[in-house]
C-alpha cells in the first residue's frame, strides 16, 4: 500500500516551519535590543529619536509602493498609541543605558501582568484570575533580581524606574492600540505611529542637546536597531501570524529576558551572581505559567472566534 501526501498539507507544514523561525527571529530581534542600545554609547532619547524619523521613512516608502497613504484619519485614530510608543520607547532606551540589561528585560517583562487584566476589565477579554498567584510569583522573582545586583554594576535605581515608567507606557500603547486602530492594517499602522512618536520624542531629544551629535558608533547601532526591530521583527511578526497562533508567539517570547541576559554576557561582558539567576528561573516560570493558564481559558472560550495581534 502506498502512502501519499497531500500537497495541501506538505504546504501547510512547510508554512508552520517557515512561522516558526520568523517567531525565532522575533524573539531574537527583540531580546538584543536592550544589549544594543548600550554598545552604542549614546544617549537612549537620541537613539529612540532617529530610530522613529528613520523607520517612518521605511515604512511610509512601503506604503506608498503599494498605492496607499496615510490619511488624516489614520492621524487621529493612531494619535494616542502613537504618542505612548515614542515615549515608551524613549524612556525604555534611556532606562537601558543607565541600567543593567537583566533588569530592563525584566522589569518589561512584567507588562503582561498588567495587560491581561486590564484587557478584561476595559475590553472583556479572557482572564483567569488563579493566574494572580504566578503573576505574584514572578513578581518575586523580578525582585529578587533587583535587589540581588551588584553595587558596581551598572544597575541603578534610575534606570529601575525608567524600566517601570516604560513598562506602564508600554501597557498605555497596547490598551490604546486595541481601542483605536480598528481596521488598520499593520503597514499603514507602523507607517502612521511612527511619525507621531518621533514628534512626541523630539522635544525631549531637544531638552538632552545634540540632537543630530551621536558619535559614529551611535548612529551604526540605531540603523541597526531600526532594521532589526523596527521592521525586521514586525514583518516577521505578521509572517509567523499566517501559520501559528498568536497565543503560541506569546508564549515563545516569555524566553526573551532570559535570552537578552545572555546577549548582555557575550556582548557587554555582563554577569550574574547566583541569585539574580535563581529569580530569573522564578520569573520566567511564574510569567509562564500565567500566560498557559489564561491562553487555554481564552481558547475553550473563543473557539472559533479570530484573535487580534499587537506588534512590537
């Protein structure tokens, strides 16, 4: 007896595969972004600046090669998401040069314990609230870490509450992304967004001098930031959405802090002692369960109903 394999499904794992390394390369993107911003030397505001003006461009260009604007309504529906990006963005890369990379990975990777119970109570989406006691757990985590850093490190209490200003920021974006950008699709959202970051940034830009002074080496790593996560990683991030669940994606990205811990090692030189990694285990753990328990919750209850992704 011969087996044979239908072309539909050689295709469609061919596709699975393909949504799994672009998951691969979103977590991989975003995970060096923290480690990037400290080898460029430069101050955090003016990279976040030049990383807006210069992804508008990018993603305005591909709008405008596919016939398509941005429109006045665009504006006024992407206003409020788009002032939060560009100041989460700012206040993320500003707390990341004045921070240990461990923390600022950590410290953003509380965000979903606030996000998944505000989606519930503004837009009554899925939440379980035995969720809460992994959310505690890997709340003590993140402090264990925190108060574990060595005095001669480069972690600091400045960079601590950038990270949680960002993070706050950061839930502010989502929440007001989910409300208003209604039917835009990912390009014309980026392309629109963007602008208005780079305007809400530019007075603190201003404020810190220098606007167009960074060094060589500042200006070589916020390209590279721009291209590897200001549209590499969201195009891949709308790939890997064709072929796996966006639920699955969350998941995957709970490794990013402790991926970003490794970058900060090979690349800065950066070390841990024995209870920052203990509270990293901790932490991951608990974000992990957290999400598992309210991701099969959400799709016992909404089988058959389409999810709606928020990029990064």
């Amino acid at each position: 007896m011969t087996t044979t394999i239908s072309p539909v499904r050689t295709s469609a794992r061919r596709e699975q595969a393909l949504g799994a390394l672009a998951v691969a390369g979103v977590v991989v993107a975003f995970s060096l972004s923290s480690t990037l911003v400290k080898r460029a030397h430069s101050p955090g505001v003016l990279l976040a600046f030049w990383r807006m003006v210069t992804v508008s461009v990018v993603w305005n260009g591909f709008l405008w090669s596919t016939g398509r604007r941005v429109t006045l309504r665009h504006v006024r529906q992407a206003l409020i998401p788009g002032i939060c990006f560009g100041l989460n963005l700012a206040i993320f890369f500003a707390g990341a040069t004045h921070n240990s990379v461990a923390n600022a990975a950590l410290i953003g990777s509380l965000a979903p314990f606030v996000i998944v119970p505000l989606g519930a109570r503004l837009f009554g989406e899925y939440f379980d609230a035995r969720a809460l006691l992994f959310a505690l757990v890997a709340f003590g985590g993140v402090v264990v870490v925190l108060f574990s850093a060595s005095p001669n490190g480069d972690a600091s209490t400045r960079g601590n509450l950038f990270g949680l200003i960002a993070m706050v920021l950061w839930t502010a974006y989502i929440a007001s992304t989910r409300y208003f950008r209604r039917d835009m699709d990912v390009a014309t959202f980026m392309a629109t967004i963007s602008p208005i970051g780079a305007i809400a940034v530019l007075p603190l830009a201003i404020a810190n001098g220098g606007v167009a002074s960074m060094s060589r080496t500042g200006w070589t790593y916020m390209i590279v930031l721009a291209a590897l996560t200001g549209v590499a990683a969201h195009g891949l991030n709308v790939f890997a959405q064709k072929s796996i669940q966006i639920g699955t994606i969350g998941i995957v990205q709970v490794i990013q802090p402790a991926l970003a811990v490794v970058w900060s090692l090979l690349l800065l030189g950066e070390r841990l002692n024995g209870r920052q990694l203990a509270g990293i285990a901790v932490l991951t753990a608990g974000l992990l369960a957290f999400l598992l328990i309210n991701q099969r919750g959400d799709a016992a209850t909404r089988i058959g109903i389409p999810e709606v992704s928020l990029e990064r």
